[in-house]
C-alpha cells in the first residue's frame, strides 16, 4: 500500500514537472506575418517612418 502511494505521489509530481517544461522544436524565426505586424507596429507608433516601413517591408517580402 505504500508503495502504490509513493508511484502515484512519483507520478504526479513528473506530470507537474513536465507540464511546467516548455520544450521548442525547429526553427524559431518569427514567421513573416509576425515581422509584418511588427513592421506595421513601429510604423504607427513612430519609431520609424514610411519610408523605413516601405525599404523593410520590401526586404521582408524578397526574404522568401
């Protein structure tokens, strides 16, 4: 009986760890609506102007 108490406490507490990992798999560059947004964002919030926003949204849009 105490063993099944100490595999069930065993279980729980590797489900809590593992639900607590975060694990990123492949490539993780910003997809090119992400850099768009973003692109768009500092457009309208005036970090850059739209002439910057027209040169950078060219240069992302040849990326591909």
């Amino acid at each position: 009986m105490k063993s099944r108490f100490r595999l069930l406490l065993l279980v729980i507490v590797t489900a809590s760890a593992v639900g607590c990992v975060r694990i990123d798999i492949g490539d993780s560059k910003p997809t090119l609506g992400d850099q768009l947004v973003d692109l768009y964002a500092a457009k309208k919030s005036g970090v850059i102007t739209d002439a910057e926003f027209e040169n950078l949204r060219d240069k992302i849009i040849r990326s591909l």
